[in-house]
C-alpha cells in the first residue's frame, strides 16, 4: 500500500505560484505536487520525508526556455568558442590557439564572434588568414546567421567575384567585388556545406553537455527550435530519441521541426513521419514545425515594411528578405495547423511579423481555433498596428528579453539603419502585455546567455546585468512578477505542458531554488541570485 507521506518538503523560504503570489510550503510524492501551504504540507511530513530548507530562497516553477538550440550550443562548447569577447585581437589569439591544440581537425570550426568587434560587422579573410594560412576555417557569428571564412576555405567552396549571391544571402564584397570573407545568411551553405560531419556521438555529446549547464541555471525544459539541417549544424533529432531512449534525457524537451525554406507542401508527409517518430513520451515530442521567416536586422536581412536607411540617413533600395512568399506561407500553415502542428516562426522586422500574423488570421479562418499555440519569436521591431493582433489571433509573442538593451551591436549596427521612428518600437514587450498577447520567454542559445535569471533581470531593467547607462525604451520595461511568468507558465503554456510552470497541487515536480528572494532585491540586482537546486519530476538534476 502507498504511503502517504511526502518525499519532499520545502520550507523555510516563499514558494513563488504565479502573477506575483507567493506561499510557503510545498510538499512532492511520487513526482508530482502533492500539498501547497504550510498547513497540508505539515501533514504529508514522515520518518522518510526529505526536508529541503530554501533558507530564505525562493522556490520556483522549474524554468523553461521557449527558444534554444540546445544540442548546437552544447557542441560548440567543445569548438573554438568566441562567447564573451568583443575584440578582433582576442578572437586571433584565441583562433591561434584553438588551431594549435587541434592540429588533427581538418577543419577550425566553431564561432560567437560579435559583430561589434569589426567595423560595419564584417570581419576579413585576412584576419583569419594570418592566424590560418593553410587550414579552412567556419566561424558563424553570435547570432548565427552570418559565418566569417578564410582565404583556404572560399576556395575550396570555389567562391571568387564571379560567384552570384544566393536568393535567401549575401556574399560581402571589397569595392572590387572580391569576397571579403564574410558570408550572410544562405550564403554560409555554400561554405557549410563542405564541413566534416559531425557524428551522432558528437550529437549526444553536445545534448548532455548543454543539458547539466540547463539544469545548473534552473532549466528543466525547453523547445529545441531548429531540429533539421541547417548553416552546418545537422539534425540533432538522434541525439534528443537517444538519449530518451537510453534513460540519460532528463529534461521535458520540444522540438521544432526545420521547415526547408527551398521546398514546398511536399515535405508535410515527412513532417508527419519525424512527429510520429519522435514522439517518445514523456520527455521528447515533436509537434512543432519551424519556419525562418526572415534573417537579423544588423545584417538588413530583416524583413521590414521600409527599406532600411543608408549610412547617410537617406532611404535605401533594401528592405530584407521574406524567405517564404507570403501567399504560399498563409497556405502553408493552413494546412499545417490543420494536421494539429504547431508553428514556431522566426519574425524579427515589422514585415515578416505581419506576414506570419496574416498566415495565422488565414490559418484560423480556414480551420477555426484548434489550440495549437502557434509562436512568433524574436519580435524585434513590430508595427504598433500588429501589436493588437496577437491576443486577437490567440498568437504567442515568445522573446528573448536580453536582446532589449543598449549596446554596441544595437546602436551602431541598427538603430541607425532603422531610423528613430522605427527604433521606438523595438522589442515591445510592455505594449503586447497591455494589448492581452500571452508571453512566453527564451534565449536562443548560444547566441545570447541561457541563464533565465539574465532575461528577467533586463526585461525589468532594460539593461543588462552588469550593464550601465540609459534604460533602453524604459516604457516597455515589465514588472518582475511578469518577467518569472515568462519562464515558468508562459513558456510552459506555448509547449502545451500546462501540468509545469505552475506549483499548484497535480502539477508535476519540476522545481528550482533560488538561494535567494528577487522580490527582496533591489531590480537592478535581480540577476544576483544564483539556482542552488533543480528538480525535474521530484528528482534531483542539479545541487550547487
């Protein structure tokens, strides 16, 4: 006969429950919730209960992040990793020696540059060539859509002056139309495509590796928002069904499948076959299909309702790229959402928000609301037209809240070409709360920190942790209650685990501690507290 006592106890701290309310006391048996409130916690206390003192810490929803590339990231730590540096010198000797203690890769891969660290961006073959003279080297960018190559490497990929851009990117050039050595977008295939393969050891290895930092930062699910091949990183789907399969998954874990942006209808059928076949409960599904709608605003492959301004403040001929027609992405996802696939797209200017929005108005008007929490991430700049249209449309604004601040890469690379009008209305994270949209929360690792506590801390301030200066666009700054909701109900709402990102009673024991109270803390401290423990189903993942 089950015994009716707890197997864990938390005391002795706030237990955070959502919209700002807080508790204290809340007990776990067999994995799930089983009391909240210090009154029925006390009752479900035994000789075999494990008392857990939060020690004036906070008890939280486990965290979980909408938007990561989870197994990329975690193989890039393993490759010359450029994260944390924005200086062309640091990335040469750190390049220098990467190259020297791997002289057995054929090729030098890896990245994280920022652009800011190169004037206009764009790094040069040169740079790379003086520390790689003879050995090929890819090295994407921090935000993964650009990667910077050398002299060696263009050639073997047989790119010279004569070399067309592709459709969906851009080959950067010198005034004499040589290749610079910076590649932008669809352009990094024609590199790329040339890379060793990476093995399905190497897969798991980087799953696993990103899986206990996640959990060391209070992560305890997440969407893998790219499972497909894609700029060199390859479908990191067999590392997600082999891990699950061998016991060693330990997170709740979403993917999105890539949508081949070069394709049309006919990859649905696969789609349906990936989904069934990794559809692997309860850690792993696949329900949800990723669609790239445009590139990034520092490289002006952003789509925008405007062209871009000039260096000179004049309008210019370029106003981004729509990698999916819109006609043919409304019928897309009209078809998708009627096979109950969820949508994860990429939108960050103001015109693929507003084709992705269309494509989902025609998507309902053909099929009617059938719950599948389609997601529009990134949302840079948005038309204060659309903003509205997210609660009407039932649409899910899932943001990265790190990219809402003040630095180089921001004022020099884009507010600029966006102009000052444009630039107001950049990340709107207060106007869509207003406006009734539900929020979800991500970081996009690697291309920015996974650390949630990071994406709190500027979705309140405006500022990064550690940051200094003016708040950016401070009138769309949320309140902290909020900002937790984010990355506990709202994320858990967009990937259809409503029984996590909430501690409330049947809910499952997906939990992280604080070691200490942000409400206590003063906001632009809030990025102080540090996770001490993790807990996915009631066991343990991570102690500090």
């Amino acid at each position: 006969m089950p015994s009716e006592h707890a197997d864990l106890i938390f005391t002795g701290g706030p237990a955070y429950l959502g919209g700002g309310r807080t508790t204290t006391g809340v007990a776990v048996t067999a994995g799930r919730i089983s009391a909240v409130g210090p009154e029925r916690t006390r009752a479900l206390a035994g000789p075999g209960t494990e008392v857990i003192d939060l020690a004036g810490g906070l008890l939280l929803p486990g965290f979980t992040d909408a938007h990561i590339h989870a197994v990329s990231g975690g193989m890039e730590l393993g490759q010359c990793d450029l994260t944390g540096f924005t200086d062309a010198a640091e990335y040469a000797r750190l390049i220098g020696e990467y190259a020297r203690s791997h002289p057995d890769q054929a090729w030098v891969r890896g990245g994280g540059w920022s652009m800011e660290a190169f004037p206009g961006g764009i790094p040069t073959r040169q740079a790379l060539d003086a520390v790689l003279p003879d050995r090929p080297a890819y090295l994407v960018n921090r935000d993964h859509h650009g990667a910077w190559v050398n002299t060696r490497a263009l050639r073997l990929a047989g790119i010279d002056r004569h070399t067309p851009d592709p459709a969906d990117g851009r080959i950067e050039r010198d005034a004499d139309g040589e290749p610079v050595g910076m590649l932008q977008e669809g352009a990094t295939h024609l590199v790329s495509r040339l890379l060793p393969k990476l093995t399905a050891a190497d897969r798991l290895a980087g799953l696993l590796r990103a899986q206990r930092l996640l959990h060391s930062l209070g992560i305890t699910a997440w969407q893998d928002a790219l499972l497909g091949d894609f700029n060199g990183m390859s479908d990191a789907s067999g590392a997600y069904l082999e891990a699950a399969e061998r016991g060693s998954l330990t997170a709740r874990v979403t993917g999105a499948l890539w949508w081949d942006r070069d394709r049309g209808a006919e990859q649905i059928d696969e789609l349906l076959e990936r989904r069934s076949r990794l559809d692997v409960a309860p850690l792993l599904r696949a329900r949800t299909v990723k669609i790239m709608q445009d590139g990034v605003a520092e490289n002006h492959t952003a789509a925008m309702l405007e062209p871009y301004l000039t260096p000179c403040g004049n309008a210019g001929g370029n106003a981004g790229l729509s990698f999916v027609e819109p006609e043919a992405l409304a019928k897309y996802l009209t078809a998708l959402d009627a096979l109950d696939f969820q949508v994860h797209f990429h939108a960050l200017g103001d015109r693929a928000v507003r084709e992705a929005l269309d494509a989902v108005a025609a998507a309902r008007e053909a099929n009617g609301d059938r719950d599948n929490r389609h997601h529009l991430a990134h949302l840079q700049v948005m038309h204060p037209d659309d903003i509205p249209r997210f609660g009407q449309l039932g649409a899910v604004a899932n943001i990265q809240p790190l990219w809402a601040c003040h630095e180089p890469q921001m004022d020099v690379l884009t507010i600029p070409f966006l102009g000052q009008r444009r630039a107001g209305w950049q990340y709107p994270f207060g106007a869509l709360l207003a406006s009734g949209a539900r929020l979800a929360g991500g970081s996009d690792w690697p291309v920015s920190s996974a650390d949630p506590l990071h994406g709190i801390h500027t979705a309140v301030n405006r500022i990064a942790p550690g940051g200094s200066g003016p708040a950016f666009l401070p009138e769309q700054r949320i309140a902290l209650a909020d900002a937790l909701d984010l990355y506990t109900a709202g994320s858990a709402y967009v990937t259809h685990a409503e029984d996590t990102g909430r501690i409330a009673e049947g809910n499952l024991a997906d939990l992280t501690v604080l070691d200490r109270n942000p409400v206590e803390l003063p906001a632009e401290r809030i990025a102080d507290a540090v996770v001490r423990l993790t807990f996915v189903a009631g066991r343990r993942v991570f102690q500090r």
